[in-house]
C-alpha cells in the first residue's frame, strides 16, 4: 500500500508542531526539509535573507533528501509563508526530487496574510 510523506521546512516551530500532530493523526511519515546554511534567528535578519532569495529566484541546498520516496504516493509539502510565497527552499525540494505521479499537497502555515502566491510558485515548479 503506498503512503503519505509529510515533507516539512519549519524556522521557528510552528510548522514542525503541525507536522508532527498531522503524522501522528494520520500514520503518515516525516521528512524535515533542512537548509545547510541556517537561516538568522533574528527575524530581521532573516525577513532580509528571504527577500534576496525570492528577488535572486535563489535555490537553498537542502541537507538531505528523502529516502524510498516510490513508497509514496502523496505528499504532503509544509512551510511557513515568506513574503507572501513559499520560501524559496520549497521550491529546491520540488524541484530536486522527482514527484511525477504523485500528489503534492501544499499546507502553509502564516501570520496574517494567508497563502499568497505559493500555490501558483509552487505549481510552476512541480513537473
Ligand atoms: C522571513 C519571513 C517572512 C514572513 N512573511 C510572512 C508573510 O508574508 N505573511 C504572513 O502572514 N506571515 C509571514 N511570516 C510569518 C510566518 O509565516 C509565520 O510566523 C509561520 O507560522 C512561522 O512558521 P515556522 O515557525 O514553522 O517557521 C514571515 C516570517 C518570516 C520569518
């Protein structure tokens, strides 16, 4: 039978506590999406750091990939909203793992603006 991954990219938390309540409801596996270079704990900081990524259409590297991804066949993609999108990193996961066939499910967390244009970044990069 195949199986849901619940790939998450989380700063602060908050989408990490998402993810984790979502796969222990559901049975579903977890993947954390981790940048090699940290991004600031200051909010400032890293609010700067995020504006160059989207400006440059940066792709962050990411640590690692997930393993046996033919296992499954949803996916199950969260993130904090960035400047009204995805973070950029989002966009180096979807694009440097081969999900053809799959269903990606994109699940955002926010302070106040909902989910912007991740939904169409996002879709623009999925193969
Ligand atoms: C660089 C940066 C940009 C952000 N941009 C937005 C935004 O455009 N709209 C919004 O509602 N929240 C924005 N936020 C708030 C985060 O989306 C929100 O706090 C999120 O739940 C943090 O998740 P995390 O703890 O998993 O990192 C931003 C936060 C950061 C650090």
């Amino acid at each position: 039978m195949k199986k849901t991954l619940i790939a998450y990219f989380t700063r602060t938390g908050i989408t990490k506590k998402l993810a984790e309540d979502t796969a222990k409801q559901t049975g579903a596996d977890l993947f954390a999406i981790e940048p090699v270079k940290e991004y600031s704990s200051s909010y400032l900081i890293c609010v700067g750091q995020a504006k160059l990524e989207n400006l440059q259409n940066a792709r962050p590297a990411i640590k690692a990939k997930p393993q046996n991804l033919q296992d499954y066949d949803t996916i199950v993609v969260m993130f904090p909203i960035w400047w009204f999108t995805c973070p950029n990193i989002i966009l180096t996961f979807l694009e440097e793992n081969d999900l053809s066939g799959k269903t990606v499910i994109p699940v955002c967390t926010y302070g106040s603006s909902g989910k912007g244009s991740s939904e169409k970044a996002m879709t623009a990069v999925c193969k």
